[in-house]
C-alpha cells in the first residue's frame, strides 16, 4: 500500500467515529515496531518525525524510511513532519517523500501565524500533502507553560489557512510520564461547534486512557499525538534486555530487542483510539 495523506485517514475517522495515533518516531525500531502494531490492528497509523528525530538522522533519510514503511504495509501509513517552525522545513520534508507537514507557528501572534501557515498550505496542496496547524499553546510538563485556545481564533484561523487538522490547547502538556492531564470538555465542545476540520491533540500520552477514548469516539479529536508512553516502553525493553544479557555488545541485537514490547503498547494505543474497528 502507497502512503497517504492526513487528510485520507482523518476523514474516515471523522465520519465514523474513531482517531489515528500520531506516533513520535526516534529511529528505525520504533518506526517498525509502530508499522507492525498498525498491521496487526488492522488500523492506520501516522509516523511522525518530530524535532529530535530530525536533528539526529537528516530528512531525505527520513523520508526513505518511512516510505518504504509505507509501500510495504497492509494499512495507510502516513508519514509526518511534526512541529516544523519554518516554511523550509516543511519544504524539506515535502521534498522528501512526507505526505503530511505540521506547521507549528503557536509561537507567534495570530495573524503572523495564520500568514506562515497559509504559506505551507500554498506549497503543500500543489502536490496533494497534508497540513496541520496550531492555534494556542500546548505546554511541556516542567517547562513552558501552555495557552488555552480560543474557540473564535481557532475559528478564524480554519478559515483563513485551510488546513486539513487543527491542533488545540485545552489541558494537554507535552512529555508527561503520568495520565494526569485534565481535558477541559467545556473548552472543546467551544471549538468544534465553530470549526470544520479534525482536532488534535499533542501530548497524548498524559491523557487517561478512557479520556482519550472518550475524545476519540464522542468528540472531533481524530488525531493524537504520543511519543512520551511508548519512549517510556523502549526504556523498559532495553533495561529488561540488557539486565538478562550483560554481555551483549551488538547493537543490533539489543535494539531489535525492544521491537516486541514497543509493538504491543503501540498496539494497545492503535486499539483504543480505534474500538470500532479492531482486528
């Protein structure tokens, strides 16, 4: 199967009351290990490559790699650009096989950002790429703290941009090791009622289990992302390795040991944002 765009996993789940996990890629492991739990699961799944992974292996790479993810997979594999801050990184990846790019001008006042976003938008539909934007702050959990959406500029910057999937801030945070985040419902139903697009929300990992299926089933959050969990499940498998195997030295060997316990919470996670259609 060829990969596919934001947009052609979305709408699915749009209509049919399910999400799509945004799975947070460090290296080719994981990215394997998501790509079997996605088969496994009979559900989509969207690799992304954040910041840190992009420092560490260059994008063309990147790209490569999760295309051939993709070509070889029995489901739709995305292949994402998460949290871009510039129109040349988004080109980047654009130019290297990404089918969708996460613009992030969060940062920035409203309109700078609607016009950075609009930017992405003009370049990535020529050639059938997906964009998503933010509008609000999603926080990280000892660091800097988050801003609230608002449901008029969320309205606003739908409109204006075009994008094909929102990211909000209503009570997620980033790098959470513990499902404590409080989702403020009252605050989401505000946003859906005056946008179009499917929402996201970054830190999912701090999100409670049966929230996050809650959101995913009753709610327009269609799209979760969530690296902190499953980092937390390649930890354990490689401790629990090398604790039984003190004199493995072979780098290949200790990794691909990991893959198993990462494939499994990868799973779980695919499962429970997808309950309507398991197997």
């Amino acid at each position: 199967m060829t990969a596919a765009t934001l947009s052609e996993v979305l709408k699915p789940a749009m209509a049919r009351g399910y999400a799509v996990a945004g799975l947070v890629v460090l290296g080719w492991e994981d990215a394997l290990a998501f790509t079997e739990a996605a088969e496994e699961a009979g559900t989509p799944v969207i690799l992304q490559a954040g910041p840190g992974c992009r420092k560490h292996t260059p994008v063309p790479i990147l790209g490569k790699m999760f295309r051939h993810l993709a070509e070889q997979a029995s489901v739709p594999v995305v292949c994402h650009i998460d949290h871009a801050r510039t129109l040349a990184e988004c080109q980047e990846g654009i130019d290297s096989g990404f089918t969708s790019v996460m613009i992030d001008g969060s940062h920035l006042p409203l309109a700078e950002n609607i016009a950075l976003t609009r930017s992405v938008v003009d370049i990535a539909r020529q050639v059938n790429v997906s964009i998503e934007g933010e509008v609000g702050v999603v926080g990280y959990s000892g660091g800097s703290a988050s801003s609230a959406t608002s449901p008029d500029e969320a309205r606003r910057f739908e409109e204006e941009t075009e994008i094909d999937a929102l990211a909000i801030s209503i009570g997620n945070v980033h790098l959470q090791t513990e499902k404590q985040a409080e989702i403020n419902l009252a605050a989401l139903r505000a946003i859906q009622a005056v946008t179009h697009v499917p929402l996201v929300l970054h830190g999912g990992s701090g999100i409670p289990s049966a929230t996050r299926r809650l959101l995913a089933t009753q709610y327009c959050v269609k799209k979760f992302n969530i690296g902190t969990e499953l980092r937390m499940a390649f930890g354990t498998a490689l401790r629990g390795f090398l604790a039984a195997q003190p004199g493995e030295f072979d780098r290949n060997a200790i990794l691909k040991a990991t893959i198993p316990q990462v494939r499994e919470a990868a799973k779980n996670i695919l499962l429970e944002l997808n309950p309507r259609r398991p197997g």
